[in-house]
C-alpha cells in the first residue's frame, strides 16, 4: 500500500522506500542481495515489500536494474 489509511507508516511503501534510497545512495550502484541485505540491517522488511519499493523508486525514475542486474540510482 502506498498510503496507508491506519497510522501504521512501517506498512507504507514510501516509508520502507526512503530506507532503500538512503542504502543505495550510499553506492550508486549495488548488485539487488546485497542492497537488500544493507536494507534490512537497518530497517525489518520482507523482500516482496523491497521488491515493491524498487518497483516505486522506479516508476520515479530515482533507480534502475542495469545490465549487470545491479540497482543503480539514477542522476
């Protein structure tokens, strides 16, 4: 759920997406596991919910899978 209609902001996907962009910005470019490892060291989420967060940052054109199959945020 992008915007959740409860006060439960952890189930948001803009919430769970800051922790990834805060991860990648870190490496500009990061293969998927170990950005999701890095991500769940600091912030609990489960893979289908990063999986959501990239698809959004995505959509945004913030990050993008690249050829190699490593995230790469976007400039």
């Amino acid at each position: 759920m992008l915007l959740p209609d409860n006060l439960h902001p952890e189930k948001c996907i803009y919430f769970n997406g800051s922790f990834v962009l805060r991860a990648l910005q870190k490496d500009k470019k990061i293969d998927l596991l170990n950005l999701y490892q890095r991500v769940i060291s600091e912030h609990r989420m489960t893979f289908s919910v990063f999986i959501l967060c990239l698809d959004w940052l995505y959509l945004l054109d913030v990050a993008i899978l690249n050829k190699d199959g490593e995230v790469e945020l976007c400039s």
